[in-house]
C-alpha cells in the first residue's frame, strides 16, 4: 500500500502556488499535489484524495451524476423529533430620548428541536 495519493482535483495541477511548482530551468511546470498518507487520521479522511475543498469540489462537480448513482436517493428521509418553544425573558438595547442606550428586557421565545427516543415512543 503506497504511502502517498496524487490529488484527485481535477485542476490541481492548474492552481499556481509554489508548492505545486516543479522542474528546473525553463523547464517548470504546476504538478497535482502529491498528499502523504502517514496517519490512520488522514487515512479514514476524504483529504486523504483531496489536497483542500478546492479540489474536493472540483472533483465533485465533474463527477456528481456517477457520486449520486452510487448511493441514489429517491425520497425524502425522515428523523421524528419534538419542538419545544418555550419563552424567557431577555433584554436588548435601545435608543432612548438621551442618545443613549437603554437596556430594555422583552419576552423572547426559543425553539429548540429535541431528538425523540423511538424505543420510548
Ligand atoms: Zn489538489
């Protein structure tokens, strides 16, 4: 098992920066970004195939339609949850009659979605 991958970004080799530049002389050229793989870290990551976001989304629009094949999704999926709202008292800050600020409270609502325990139905 090699202990590098070359980057699957479709333009790496385009991006100009000098870590990609190689060659001597009149002879340079932009090479695709070679990546060590020297940890289970960045084994199990996607940037073990990618050098940076760049890249990986490069790569994801020119492949999207065979990525999507893979795993097709033809409904929506669903995760039952609880929303709580529940309100609290709060305060802001605003302009009064001095050019001041005043501190001012309010009644404010927070909504929060709760996970449901399916066993507990
Ligand atoms: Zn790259």
């Amino acid at each position: 098992m090699s202990d590098y991958n070359w980057c699957h970004g479709t333009n790496c080799h385009t991006q100009q920066t000098q870590s990609r530049v190689r060659g001597s002389g009149t002879n340079k050229v932009l090479r695709t970004i070679k990546i060590k793989v020297d940890s289970e870290y960045i084994r199990q990551s996607i940037f073990s195939h990618f050098c940076n976001q760049r890249c990986l989304m490069d790569f994801l629009n020119v492949h999207k339609d065979r990525i999507v094949a893979l795993a097709p999704r033809r409904e929506a999926l669903e995760t039952p949850i609880k929303v709580v709202k529940e309100k609290y008292e709060s305060y802001r800050y605003e302009h009064n009659n001095n050019g001041d600020y005043e501190r001012m409270p309010y009644q404010a609502t927070r909504t929060t979605i709760k996970s449901v325990d399916n066993d507990n139905g």
